[in-house]
C-alpha cells in the first residue's frame, strides 16, 4: 500500500505543478485560470455527453500510451508511434476497399488484424536496424514517422481519393443510413448498449474500441508480469547485461518489443477508421504517438497508469474547444502547452528524487 | 523535355543555398549539443520558437535586426530548458526534447493569440521590413558565381561562414577537444579536470542560439510572417543531416545541401513533372535510415550521447 502511495505520488505532484503553471500562463495571458479550471472540469467530467467524448478521446492515447510503455520496458524509446499509427489506420481502410462486397464482419476482422499488423511492421523495421545494426531507434522512428506520412498521404492523394473531394481521404468504406451504419464498421456504444436496454446518446462517437482498448490494457499487464516473455522483455530492460549473462537474446527481445508496441499504436487505426470515420482521412492523428509519450510517462508504465493518464489527457482534449470558446483570450493550445509541462515535469523526477534522498543522507 | 530544363538550371542551385540555410544551422547547431553528449531532438520546437520571436519582436519594432536578435535570444532560452532538465536534472534527453516540440506547437500559437488577436500566426510584415537581400559587391560581377551566391538574405552568409567556423571551433581549439572530450568519455574528461556539465551546457545553448536564427531565416527572411508549425519538420531533416553527415560539420553542410537540393526540386516539380512530391520528400529520411543501417559506411554517434553523467564520490 505504502508503495502504491509513492507510485502515485510524484505523478500528481507533476500535474498539479503543471496546472498551477498552466493557470500562471492562462493568468500572463489576461484570462481567469478559475475560469478555465472550470470549464476544463465541467467539460470533460460534467455531463454524460463530457465524459462520453473524454473516453473517446482518451481511447487513441491508452493505445500509444501502451506501445510507448511496453518498448520502455525492453529499454527502448519508441517516438514512432505516430508513424506506426498512421500506417495502420491506412492499412485498416486499405482492407476495406479493397474487398468491397465481401461480408461487413469478415472484412472487419481483417482490417482490425491489418492494423496490429501494419503497426508492428513499421515499428519492426526499427526494432531489426536496432537489433542487427545498432542504430539507434530514436532516430530511426522518427525517419519512419516522415516516411509513413509522405507513402499514406500518396497512395490516398493519388490511388483512393474520391475525384472531386476537396479533402485529402479515401474512399469510405462503410456508409451511416439513418440510424445505422451500413458496412464493416465498430459499433457505437448507442448502439451496443440499446439491446440491454441501456440508453446512451446517439451522437457520441465512443465505440466499442474503447472496451478493446480497457481489454488490451489487461492483456499487456498479463504478457509484462504474468509470462516468461514478459519477464524475459523487462529484463532486457532492466540490465541488459545481467539478461544476456542469463541467456536472454537481447536481439530478439528488442525486435519482440518493438513489434508489439507498434502493433498496439496499430490499434489507433482501428478506432478512427472502424470506429469513428469509417475511411482514412489524411492528418486525423492530433500527435497521439507523442502524447502517448506523455501518457506512458505519467502512468509509470504500468497499464493502469496509462488508463488514467489517457483519461486526463482525454479530457484536456476534450475541453480545449470549450476553453477557447468561453475565454477572451486562452486559445485551445493551452492544453498542448499542458501536456508539455506534464512530460517535462514528470521526467525531472529524478531531481526530486534525488533530492530528497540527498536530504535523507544529510539528515544520517 | 523541356520540362526538365526549367527544373535543372543555376537557379535551382541558388534555391538550394536558400532552401538549405535553416537546415545548415539547425544541423550545426545540434552537432554542438550532440558532440558535447546531448542528444538534441528539441531542434524542430527551437526553431519554431526562434521563428516566431523573430516576427512578433518585428511586428512591434519594425527592425528585422532586433527580430533577428531575439530569435537568437529566445533559442537560447529554450535550450536552457532543456540544459536545465537534461544535464542539471538529469532527465531523458529525448523525453525533453519531445516536450519542447509540443511545448512549441502550442506556446507561439497561444501568445499569437494574445497579441494580435489571431490563433497561429502574427500579421504580414511589409517587405521593407523583412531582412534584406544582400548583394556583394566582388562576387556580383562573376558571371556564375553571382547568381549562386550574390543578393540572399544575410542569414544565408551566417549559415555559409558557420561552417568553416564550426570546423575551425571543434578541431582546432581547446573548447572544442574539450566538448568532444565530453561527448566521447566524460570519465576522462572529468578526470582530466574538465567540467563536464560546463561544456554541455555550452553545446546545448550554442544549438539553441543558431537553430534559433535558422528559424528566423523561415519567418523574417524567406517569408514575412509567422504561421503555425511553419518549420515543418526542418528540425528532424536538419537531424537527419547532422548523422548522414558524421556529426562532422563539413559532412552535415554537404548533407543539409542535398536535402536542399531535393527540397528545391521537389517544389519545382509540381504541376511540371507527373512524379509525386512525396517521393522527393522522403528521401533525406530514407538515406538517413540507409546510412544507419551502415550501407553508406557507418555512422557512430559520440559515444556519451543521450547518457547523463554522474559524477563518482
């Protein structure tokens, strides 16, 4: 209990220094940092439809959240999420028109296992130029974001655009009649929840990838901490050196890890194109794969951590057309600053750790 | 074919200086940071920074110049956060940095809209009151050379005289055995009687002020305003040609020109030539990956890099 408390104690010190920060530049700004506390809060958290669309938002970041978590533990730092996402999300709407007639839930189980697919590819290069050549997968995932960008922004310019379409995205894949969709496609929870008799407002855009994404969050602390794989990947982590004298292949377990990280920031793709957009739409991603740096950052690498950065970082998401509409000045960038102070705070945690463990030996 | 020839000409190559310049300095500027042990992913949110300083100080005192100073000031200021976080606090230098990307997504758009009433980016400058195009008086009157090198902006001379400056800075002086010291083995260095945290701090700061100015070069020079993440993601090619080039300075400026040169292109390209843009567009990245991968020799990084050092008791 006294070590969950530690856990959770420098995370909220980080975001509580990081609102008081934000309420400061909200304040420098010339606006009420009560006024946006406020609106942030009622926004997100205060209303059925807030909290609906907090959860949507948050559903892309446990994903990222997840995959940044995982490779962590193996050691490695991936910032390719974004790529790996945007990848995906093509290849899941590829899936769909390229099987147009096929049964709507064939395809739909096909373009959700392209996206898992498609993601651990793209984050599998890295992982092999790591693992065979030693480059350094920061560098590479941050190639691969520009070269996933500049191949999906092509094939939809120029392959999949419907002519005459003013924006940059393909064809869709499923089509909304009334009230429901006709296609491969999620369901909205709408529509999940009505057979039980459980009423939830139609607009909002939560799917049931929201529930895979709390499934995935399970099954990733099950594969950390519960399998022979799992405790093979975070030794490698740990002290790679120790592992290797044991008869782990680190190698290996850096290309396990980073497909797997990919695969989950894959999952992105199944929650905007299957989920919400039903087509890939060019730019769709607000930074997710590096949000999802926060969010991983801020939920200790742990699933359920993530879940409640995610959460947090949903919100601010969610709040941030309400604060640039209800206050003079602050512009919804605020939330992105936010999110900044949040990541650079919680990794200047070591400072106050260390400072308080010089404290402590000071005090002996 | 004659397409072809209105892309290829002399004054491809002088887009290419233009086009390049950012990139030369943001390049060089991160080979400081990077030689001295700190990886410097935060180029592409110091750029923007020094991008926006440079319109909004000019805005309100119609001067380039002092638009010019402040992106160097406000460069320097955002590397100080991360010299700060990084060497003092000891933090992940590419957790940090990726903060600071976001951090100036967000940062320029929200004083922007502070200032001027606008959500991203700060009013036109009149033309008189970007930096001027400068036109040198010996190399004018060479035939070639004046159309490559005569009548840019005086960025592009700070970025073309950064170079062997650089060279001479890092090989030829105390400072810069000392901060490769400190890239390569700040055991010895320390050893040696050498502060390792004094000469990454230098690094780190020298980055922010030149990629600082690279940025201004985007928003007083090549254009007349600043408009949001207008860099573009200048600070991750300039990256890209700090590695392909060796993290040497000569090797990053013959980098910075071939993607340049591939940038120019690929503007010209369009509506001319039916060859997408976006394969032109890739290829600073794919090279870099090809390099990575030691197809085109191998790239090393100095050996400290991206590790905090602590000091033994």
């Amino acid at each position: 209990m006294k070590s969950l408390l530690k856990e959770l104690l420098f995370p909220l010190i980080a975001v509580v220094a990081a609102f008081l920060v934000g309420g400061i530049i909200v304040w420098m700004v010339g606006d009420s940092p009560l006024l946006v506390y406020d609106l942030f809060f009622t926004s997100a958290f205060g209303s059925i439809d807030g909290i609906g669309y907090t959860l949507f938002y948050a559903t892309p970041l446990i994903f990222t959240g997840l995959a940044v978590a995982v490779a962590f533990k193996c050691g490695l730092l991936n910032i390719g999420a974004e790529g790996q996402l945007v990848s995906a999300a093509f290849a899941t709407a590829w899936v769909g028109l390229l099987l147009p007639g096929w049964p709507a839930l064939v395809v739909t189980i096909l373009a959700m296992i392209a996206a898992v697919v498609m993601g651990g590819l793209w984050a599998g290069i890295p992982g092999v130029l790591k693992a065979k050549f030693g480059a350094h997968e920061v560098i590479t995932t941050i190639m691969m974001n520009f070269i996933a960008a500049a191949i999906v922004s092509y094939l939809t310019q120029y392959h999949y655009r419907r002519p005459g379409d003013p924006i940059l995205e393909t064809f869709p894949i499923a089509e909304r009649v009334g009230t429901t969709v006709v296609g491969p496609h999620l369901p909205r929870m709408s529509a999940l929840l009505a057979p039980l008799g459980i009423s939830f407002p139609e607009h909002l855009p939560l799917n049931v990838t929201f529930l895979l994404a709390l499934v995935v969050c399970a099954l990733v602390y099950v594969f950390l901490w519960k399998t022979k794989w799992g405790y093979e990947l975070r030794a490698v982590g740990t002290n790679p050196s120790a592992a290797e004298y044991g008869g782990i292949s680190i190698p290996r377990n850096i290309v396990i890890a980073m497909v797997l990280s990919g695969a989950l920031a894959g999952m992105v793709g199944i929650n905007d194109v299957l989920g919400y957009r039903y087509r890939y739409y060019d730019g769709f991603s607000a930074g997710y794969g590096f949000a999802g740096i926060a969010v991983a950052l801020l939920g200790r690498n742990h699933p359920i951590g993530v879940l409640f950065a995610a959460i947090l970082f949903g919100a601010l998401d969610r709040s941030k057309l309400f604060i640039d509409i209800f206050t003079d000045k602050v512009s919804k960038d605020w939330t992105v600053i936010l999110q900044a102070i949040v990541i650079i705070f919680v990794a200047c945690e070591a400072a106050f750790r260390f400072g308080m463990k010089k404290r402590a030996a000071a005090k002996v | 074919m004659g397409g072809i020839e209105n892309i290829i000409n002399l004054s491809l190559l002088a887009s290419m200086i233009r086009l390049s310049t950012p990139l030369i300095l943001a390049a060089l500027g991160g080979m400081y940071s990077e030689r001295g042990g700190v990886i410097n992913i935060a180029l592409e949110g110091i750029m923007l920074a020094g991008a926006f300083s440079a319109a909004a100080v000019t805005v309100f005192t119609a001067s380039p110049w002092l638009g010019l100073a402040a992106a160097a000031v406000a460069g320097l200021a955002v590397a100080l956060i991360h010299a700060v976080a990084s060497i003092r606090f000891r933090a992940d230098q590419v957790v940090v940095g990726t903060a600071i990307n976001i951090l100036f997504l967000g940062v320029p758009a929200l004083v922007s809209g502070a200032l001027f009433e606008s959500t991203g980016s700060t009013p036109q400058l009149p033309r008189e009151q970007t930096l001027p195009d400068w036109h040198i008086p010996g190399i004018s009157s060479i035939p070639i050379l004046s159309q490559l090198l005569s009548d840019h902006k005086p960025v592009v001379y700070i970025a073309l005289a950064a170079v062997p400056i650089s060279y001479y800075v890092l090989f030829r002086t105390r400072f810069g055995l000392r901060l490769r010291a400190v890239g390569e083995n700040p055991e010895a260095a320390d050893t040696a009687g050498v502060s390792v945290a004094r000469m990454r701090y230098a690094g780190v700061l020298l980055s922010g002020v030149l990629a600082g100015i690279g940025g201004a070069y985007l928003s007083i020079g090549q254009n007349s305003l600043f408009t949001r993440n207008m860099t573009a993601g200048r600070g991750f090619i300039a990256l890209a040609a700090l590695i392909f080039g060796k993290w040497h300075p000569v090797g990053a400026f013959l980098a910075c020109l071939l993607f340049g040169l591939a940038d120019a292109i690929s503007i010209r390209m369009q509506g001319v030539v039916d060859i997408p843009v976006q394969f032109i567009q890739i290829i600073p990245y794919v090279l870099t990956l090809v390099v990575l991968a030691g197809f085109i020799g191998r790239a090393t990084p100095p050996r400290a890099i991206g590790t905090p050092y602590v000091k033994e008791n």
